[in-house]
C-alpha cells in the first residue's frame, strides 16, 4: 500500500500522457495529436464541419498546428474566414496603421514603415589629405548642414557609393601604379563605432602633375534605423598620401565635382 | 500486483479526453486552457502573466500579455515587450528587410519588396586561377552558385570584385573580362540576360578592381540566376581575392 501512496504522489506531481489528448471534447478529431474544441461544439472525430472547427486549437500527428481549422497545411495555420476574429495580432510596441511584418536575419518579426526609396547624395567641398596607412574621414558637407555625417532618414538597407575624384600625393611623373585603398563604412552609436562594412579598392593610376584618379565603389548596410549616423572613412595602402584639392584654382576650389561624393540609398 | 495494473492502466489510456477547461502549473485559471509557464501566478512580478498561454472561449490563442489574458483580440494574439520578440518563422526566404508575402491560398512566405531589403553575399568560388576566354560560375556565401528568386520582378546585381591579374604571354597592362548573369540555364554561347564587358588597366601580378551591375527584368518565382564570370582578352588569367569579392542583391 505505501508503494501504491508514493506511485500516485509521483505522478500527481508529473503527469506524461502517451496517447492523444482532447480538452472540452469528447470527440478529438481522429487525426489530431492533442484537440480543444474550445466551444465543445465537435459531434464527430471523423467529420467537423467548417462552423465547428473555427473555435478549434489542434495539434496534428506531424506537429503542426492548426487555429480554426482541424487539418492544418502548414506549420501553423489559421482559418478566420467567415468570422469575425481576425488571424494574427503582434503588439510588440512597433505596431501601427499601415505597417509591413519584416524579417531580421533569423526570420524573428516586427512591424516596420512600408518601405519608402529614398537616396541623397553628400558633396564635399573643402580640400582634404588623406594620409598613408591611416583612416581618414571623407566629409559629406553638402546636404548635411551643421552636420558632416550621414544620417540616415527611414529604417531600411542602404547602399553607400563612393565617387572618388582626388589625387595621389607626390607620385612621380610617369611611374605607373595600382592605387589602393581600403574603404570602411562605420556605424556611431554614442562613442562607439562599428565597421559595418569594408572593402579594398585598386584602380590604375598615373604620376601626372596632380595624378588625378577615380573611382565608384559601393558599400553595404543591412537593417539601419531612422536616425544611425554613418561616415565613411578611407586608407591609402599603395604608399601613398592622397588628397583633394591639389591644383584647384578660383572656383574650382569650391566645386562639388572636383571632390569625392558619397550617394546614399535605401535598396 | 493485480492494483498496479489497474492503475497504470488508468493512466495511460490510448485516448484522453477532457470534458473539462484544463489549467497547467495554475490553480486560477481563464479560457478553456490555461499553461501558467513559469507558475508564477500567485507571485506579485509585473510579468507574471507574461509567460502564459491561453485558448479562450472562442479558441484563441494569447501569448506573452501583461495583464491576465482572457479573450484574444485575434486568433493568434502574441505581445511581446520587445520588437522581433513575438513570432519568428524560418522557411529559408528570411533575412534583413525581409516582408512577409502571401498567396492565393494565403500561404506566407518572406520576400522582397522594392525599397525593402536586399542583401550582400560573399563570392566563395572560383579560387583558382581563372583562364582567359573560359566561363566561371561563381559559388556564394549562402552556400548555392546562384541567386534563388522568392518573389516575381525584377532585380539587380551589383559586383565589387578585386582579383590578381596575370600576364601568361606579352606585355599585356590592359585587359577585359565579361560579367553575365544567366537565368536557370548555363549556355556560354549566349550573353545570358544581361551582361557587361570591363575593361582596366592593370600590373601583372597586381590587384585589380572591378564594379559593375547586372539587370535581370521579370524573374519569376523559383527562378535561379547565376553569375559568371569570364577572363576575355587573350593571355589574361585572373585569381579572385574572394575577401573582397562581394555581391549585393537586390529589386527594382
């Protein structure tokens, strides 16, 4: 008898059932592993009509569950039709009128702003040296008044392209050269910053006078908010300094097309 | 002995069924079945009734509510205190600016929309030197040799490659190469759906770089494209820096 005692205290504290389960029902739909029929309106486990599975929570025999319907067709599966009840509410505090579901990169959801394109091209105007080996900044005067860097206006995917139009800084006349540089695309949060995305650039280039050269390259970042401060900055590795401005004269100096661009747009 | 069977036999029937509402880990319970997660109920947390489960009366289903949930406001009704906290589905289309997307039978699925997403793929292959005047279809970070598209429209590739160029014959010091994107079918002796030719100068044994963009106008869903690349100009043979061998992906 007291093996009997503990027996049942065992098991009144953990139940494990091996069999199917049917909660408010005395007709589990047959092929279903556990079934509420939350209105206990079910008459048979072979046939339940439409009106009688839409207040049905079911788990099927390949885990898949079903909301309103008792034969799920995919992983989870809600049938609202003909009801009042809506599928699917998610209030995780982005909800709003008019918002899309979006994906992050491991297929959790929130509620975003239909996406919008948008894109604006920063200019820069004031000559710079860009020293060897070192990360410079490249300024985005124009279009961010009283604030050299990229803000970015919508939350979305953003393509960075650099437009290069610059010189290399005492490259003797004639020697032919790979001009590198490596570009990084940095992220301010507060006083910390990221490298979100990088790249190394080499373009054939000249010793001339100036050793004007150019260039387009794009950089990539993923998932940005409204409000992220970007800024590209950028370091020459082919041994030399490179520079803007270098033989500009009179209003060329103050010329947007004399100077590197960075155009930035949502993709 | 005979005792024993007669209750394990009464526990492990083929069938359960509870004519009944059905409460877990509570004693005070709402709806027809109530999983009280953490048992937490009778505790004075402000999140107590955030790890509850409940099928109301009508057969909803509420998750993750603050305060005690007794009807759902959908028959899915999840709240989450933070965004992406809610509802997570993987079918292989996720990822940064994904949308979820529906069909006529109002399957979902995560696809892109123009302006919504797009992404950026390392190129993982070809690493051997690549020969002139020979096609070469590259390999991606996702683990496939093409781009699978999800969503009928049309899209854009942009490439950003560097590479080693090499001079096999001659002084060489400019050379080209064809950039081509093919939709489901490899056929060299075709120019794909859309392709470019780049010219540059280079130093043999030096790095080069080219950035170019591909166009592909109405794919279709489950449509693949792949990308080649072929060394055009004659005794020209290139090696990929896959560290700086990208491509961005995205619709138009």
């Amino acid at each position: 008898m007291r093996k009997m005692i503990l027996s049942l205290l065992i098991l009144a504290i953990s139940i494990s059932l091996y069999s199917q389960v049917g909660i408010n029902t005395r007709t589990p739909f047959s092929k279903s592993v556990f079934h509420i029929d939350a209105k206990g309106n079910n008459t048979s486990e072979y046939t339940v009509t439409t009106a009688q599975q839409l207040d049905d929570v079911l788990i099927d025999m390949s885990g898949a569950l079903g909301l309103g319907v008792v034969s799920p067709t995919a992983k989870l599966h809600i049938f609202t039709t003909g009801s009042t009840t809506k599928p699917i509410r998610i209030a995780d505090g982005s909800e709003g009128v008019n918002k899309y579901l979006f994906s992050d990169v491991d297929g959790r959801a929130t509620w975003k702003d239909k996406p919008v394109p948008n894109g604006v091209v920063y200019y820069s105007r004031s000559p710079k040296t860009y020293a060897k080996n070192v990360y410079t900044e490249l300024p985005a005067e124009v279009n961010a008044p009283g604030y050299k860097r990229i803000t970015i206006p919508r939350a979305g995917n953003y393509v960075f392209t650099l437009r290069w139009w610059g010189s290399i800084s005492g490259l003797p006349i004639g020697t032919k050269l790979m001009s590198a540089a490596t570009i990084q695309l940095r992220k301010v949060t507060g006083t910390f910053e990221s490298v979100v995305d990088e790249t190394t650039n080499y373009v054939a280039a000249t010793g001339t006078n100036y050793s004007r050269f150019s260039f387009t390259m794009s950089l990539f970042a993923s998932n940005l908010a409204a409000g992220d401060v970007l800024y590209l900055a950028i370091k020459p590795i082919d041994g030399y300094a490179w520079a803007t401005g270098l033989g500009l004269s009179g209003s060329q100096l103050t010329n947007t097309i004399y100077y590197p661009s960075i155009m930035v747009y949502n993709i | 002995m005979k005792k024993y069977i007669v209750l394990w036999g009464l526990l492990f029937p083929s069938l359960f069924v509870c004519f009944a509402q059905v409460s877990i880990n509570t004693q005070n319970s709402q709806g027809i079945f109530y999983i009280d997660a953490a048992a937490d109920n009778t505790t004075t947390s402000v999140n107590r009734f955030k790890n509850d489960v409940v099928v109301d009366e009508a057969g909803s289903l509420i998750l993750g509510q603050s305060t005690q949930p007794t009807v759902g406001k959908a028959k899915l009704d999840i709240t989450s205190d933070t965004p992406y906290g809610a509802f997570k589905m993987v079918d292989g289309g996720e990822g940064d600016g994904m949308v979820l997307l529906g069909d006529a039978s109002g399957y979902a699925k995560w696809g892109m929309l123009k302006g919504s997403g797009g992404y950026k793929l390392r190129v993982t292959a070809p690493t051997g030197a690549m020969a002139s005047q020979t096609a070469y279809t590259l390999s991606l970070s996702s683990g496939l040799n093409y781009i699978p598209i999800s969503v009928a429209g049309s899209y854009i590739i942009m490439i950003r490659m560097t590479a080693t160029y090499r001079v096999t014959s001659g002084t060489g010091g400019r050379a080209s190469g064809y950039f081509i994107v093919y939709k489901n079918t490899i056929n060299a002796s075709t120019l794909g759906e859309d392709s470019t030719e780049n010219y540059f100068a280079g130093i043999s044994g030096q790095k080069f770089t080219v950035y170019t963009f591909l166009k592909v106008l109405n794919a279709s869903a489950g449509d693949k494209l792949y990308l080649v690349i072929k060394p055009q100009t004659a005794n020209n043979q290139w090696t990929l820096d896959t560290a700086l061998t990208t491509v961005f992906f995205y619709r138009v």
